[in-house]
C-alpha cells in the first residue's frame, strides 16, 4: 500500500467503545477531513500516566491534535467548535445559531450524555454501580429524550435550517442509547431525526470510524 506524501492535519486519540471519541470522528468525517487515529490503551491505564497526561489534562479521551499548529485539544464539544471554525462548516449560519448550538453543546454533557453513557458503561460491565443508580440515569436519560422529542417536532434539526454541531454531538450519544437499555423507537422524532444524521454525506458508523488498533489515514 502506498502511503502520503504528505500527513494528515488531524490525529485523533480515542477508544473504540468512547462516545465522544465518536462524535469527533464522526465529525472529522462529515468536514471530509482524514484523520490518523491512535488508540488509546485504557483497559492497561494509558490515559492516567504521565506521558498522556502531559498533553490532555484532564486524563480522558478524546485528545485531537491539530499538527498545522501543533495544538493539542480536549472536550469534545470544545473539539467539535474548533473544528466548526477550522473547516466553516457545521458551525450555524449565524451568531444567533452559534449560541443555539452552545447551548445544546452544554445541555447534552449535563442532561443526556452524562446519564446515558454511565448506564451504558454499567451495563457493558466497564464500571459497577448499585441498580437504583443506574435506575435514576435512565430516568434522567429518559426526561432529557423527551425534552429532544418535543424540540424535534416540526423540525428537521436541532438549530436554524441545516446539520450543525449540535447534531453531531447529540447524535454521538442518541446512537449509543440502545447499549443503554433505552429503546429510540419510543421516540419517533429522534429516531427521525438520528436516520437525517446518517444520511448526510460523510456518515460513517462508530464500529467504521474507530477501530480497536490504531490505524493512519488511508
Ligand atoms: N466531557 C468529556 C468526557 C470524556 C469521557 O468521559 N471520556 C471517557 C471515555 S468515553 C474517559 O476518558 N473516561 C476515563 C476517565 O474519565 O477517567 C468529553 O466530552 O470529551
């Protein structure tokens, strides 16, 4: 196989089963930008040692380097309004979108993806956690999909007239439901919605984007 010339801008650290390691790579490849992938090993630790704290504080994943100037980013929502501004693409057409997208950017760390994640990793055996614990995620789950359902009904997405950001983080958590324990069928409009998202151009699944080994830009 021939490689580049020349590497790619983006290196995404993550893990295969990271939702927000997700919403990153599902982001990159809807801007149409490759990106060379390094799998973090967190089953053995690597994400609490020194050499990757060094550059992602906060001992998490995702970490994405932008090697045009050598930044190296965490958050995910933070990535994804870097990226936004990086590419001008999915960042809403105007300031009054732009805030919209915040806003929902904040709301799904603190309503949706933080319940749905933690029940998700509860019931694929990652993390222990007493059953009326993971009880009162889905409920919170559950209250934050039918606040989605409502703002969904009558639109197509989640700000303005076109897929923003706010899409493709939500949607990086929405995909994840299923592992949760949460059926998306009970509500139609998300589910509605979640099928435009992958049909945009540049859709790819997490199982596509994120493999269990690292793997440089074809
Ligand atoms: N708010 C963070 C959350 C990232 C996150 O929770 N990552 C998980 C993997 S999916 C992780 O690194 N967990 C290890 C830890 O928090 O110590 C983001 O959106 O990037």
């Amino acid at each position: 196989m021939r490689g580049r010339i020349m590497p790619v801008r983006f290196e995404l650290h993550g893990f295969a089963y990271s939702g927000p390691t997700y919403k990153v790579a599902l982001a990159l490849s809807l801007m149409g930008e490759a990106f060379d992938y390094t799998h973090v090993n967190m089953m053995g630790g690597e994400h609490k040692q020194p050499p990757y704290l060094s550059r992602q504080r906060y001992g998490q994943v995702p970490m994405l380097v932008d090697r045009n100037n050598g930044r190296h980013l965490c958050q995910s929502a933070a990535i994804l309004e870097y990226l936004a501004d990086m590419t001008g693409r999915f960042g809403g057409a105007d300031l009054d979108e732009r805030l919209q997208v915040r806003e929902w950017l904040y709301w799904d760390f603190d309503r949706l993806a933080a319940p749905l994640y933690k029940a998700r990793v509860v019931k694929a055996g990652f993390r222990q956690a007493p059953p009326e614990v993971v009880e009162d995620c889905l409920n919170a789950a559950r209250t934050a999909l039918g606040v989605l359902e409502s703002h969904l009904a009558g639109r197509a997405w989640l700000v303005g007239e076109g897929a923003t950001i706010a899409d493709i983080d939500i949607y990086g958590v929405v995909c994840c439901a299923g592992e949760a324990g949460i059926d998306i069928a009970e509500y139609p409009q998300v589910g509605a919605w979640a099928k435009r998202v992958e049909a945009l151009p540049g859709f790819r699944s997490r199982a596509d984007l994120l493999p269990m080994e690292s793997r440089v830009a074809a």
